[in-house]
C-alpha cells in the first residue's frame, strides 16, 4: 500500500486496511457541525493511528460512531474514542455478551469452539494485543432497527442494515453528498459458526442493493475502495457464479462447465474455486 491514509472525496478520509491482523478500513466522514467515524478499529492502538493523523491533517476529531457490524476488528477500538456509537439492534445484542469477557486463551478457545470467533479472529486477536489481554469493550449508546440518518451539517449519512451471509447484523453507510458507499464486510461469506458460506440468492440481493446506489465510491472494508465500473468489473465473474449456482444448485460439476464457457478458460481461477466452494455449502 502505497499511502496508509487517503482523501477519497471532499469530505471523507480513509485509513486502508492492514491484513496482518486483521485491521479494517476506517473512515471519517467531516460535516460543518461534526465529524463521523465509520468502524471502531480492532484495538485502541489501531484506533490511535487514525486518531493521529486527523490530528496531523487538521480535522476535527470524531463526534460519533456509526457500526458496520459487531465483529471484534470493526468495534474492539470502541474504548479509545470514547463517543456516542450508533449501531444496529443485533449488532447491540452481540456486544453485550461479549463485554464481562476476560479474553484468555481459554475463553479465546471457548468462543472458537462454540462459534462466536473463528480459529483465525481468535488469532489475530493474540497478535494484536499480546499475551497480556486487557480488553474494554464498550456497547452502543444509540440503536436502530432498519435504518437511521446522520446529519453531520451539509452532510448526511445513512446508515442501513442489509444482512446477509457474513453477520446478521451487516450494515452499508452511504454518504449522500459525496456518493461514497461503505459496504463494511456484508458482500463477504460467513465466517462464524461452521463453514464458510454463501447463499447465492442473498448475495445477488445485496449485489444488487449495492449497485442500486450508483456511487461514485464502493468501499469494503477489507478490500481497496473502487469506483462503480472498477466494483462492477471486479465482482463480474462473482455475481455470474452466483445466478449460475442460483439455477443449477448443488450440480457443481455442471456450474464448473458453465462457468469455463462463460471465462472462456480450460480451469478456473482460484479465487472462484474458493467462491464455488462457499456457494455449494451454502446450498446444503
């Protein structure tokens, strides 16, 4: 990654994503009357970067928090902005069993082994915070049901829970003035609670709900923010795996052919094979 930081419009700033341990994109949206911070960090130490450098930038500081989801790299840096957090009901739910926690290896294990946490969050978690764990978890002050509006002062953000495969509680936020649409991790497969899954139909509907803003910005958390033909382009040979699942089911072999025909390619990438796994098991 070329800049840690990034402008991406007038009035958003981001920080990219750092896959050693899992840190997501966090992003500041900057209104005439408040500052919005889109995702808490997986630590207070991640929190602090971002912190720094709006300080450096000369921004005022976050005000509010809007939540994508509850998982542990997007709210576990709740503690070192110390602001009001919005945050969908289920998304409240989650985190308040997750509070009173000590965060040892044996309730790490715990967690992996009733499926709250996967083996590799349980182990990015190790990294990120060291042998000694003192985790300050903190719950939302302000929940909503389907969808709540922000009005930061010239600038609004909606924020709307869209489900999906990846967390129940998946959320977009899409700044209106500057066409910027956070698609925090619902686009992903499951990764909690058993295998990795797609449902084929409920990733088109949320495909479909993404093109549907027409943003100028498509940013996944984990990902690298696009523009509306790069995203297109990008989950072009998804979306098609996707319908050709959609019709012919749990026939894998007969995907693999219709979708070599469609790539025009002797085997496909490995990518898709991944994909192609998901969606199979989120057909059973």
């Amino acid at each position: 990654m070329e800049h840690k930081f990034q402008q991406l419009s007038k009035h958003v700033i981001i920080m990219h994503a750092e896959h050693d341990t899992d840190r997501p994109i966090l992003a500041a949206i900057t209104g005439d009357r408040r500052t919005l911070l889109m995702d808490a960090g997986n630590s207070p130490a991640h929190a602090e970067l971002f912190r720094e450098e709006l300080s450096r930038r000369g921004y005022k500081q976050p005000e509010l928090l809007a939540l994508t989801h509850w998982h542990w790299d997007h709210t576990f840096g709740m503690s070192a902005w110390n602001i009001p957090a919005v945050a969908h009901e289920e998304t409240a739910k989650s985190l308040a069993t997750l509070v009173h926690l000590d965060w040892s290896d044996d309730t790490l294990d715990q967690l992996v082994n009733e499926g709250t946490l996967s083996h590799r969050s349980a182990n990015d978690i190790r990294k990120e915070y060291g042998e000694d764990r003192t985790l300050a978890l903190v719950e939302p002050d302000i929940i909503f049901k389907e969808r709540i509006t922000l009005d930061l002062g010239g600038i609004t953000c909606e924020l709307v829970h869209v489900g999906g495969d990846h967390a129940e509680d998946s959320c977009f936020l899409y700044v209106n003035e500057d066409r910027v649409l956070f698609l925090g991790d619902a686009l992903g497969p499951s990764v909690y609670g058993g295998p990795q899954k797609y449902s084929s139909t409920g990733f088109l509907r949320l495909l479909g709900l993404a093109y549907s803003y027409k943003a100028d910005w498509y940013v996944e958390s984990h990902g690298t923010p696009m523009n509306e033909e790069e995203f297109r382009k990008d989950l072009s040979s998804w979306e098609r795996l996707a319908r050709v699942v959609d019709v012919f089911g749990q026939d894998r072999e007969r995907v693999v052919l219709e979708m070599k025909a469609y790539l025009k390619v002797e085997e496909l990438p490995e990518d898709l094979l991944q994909g192609l796994e998901y969606f199979m098991a989120g057909t059973k």
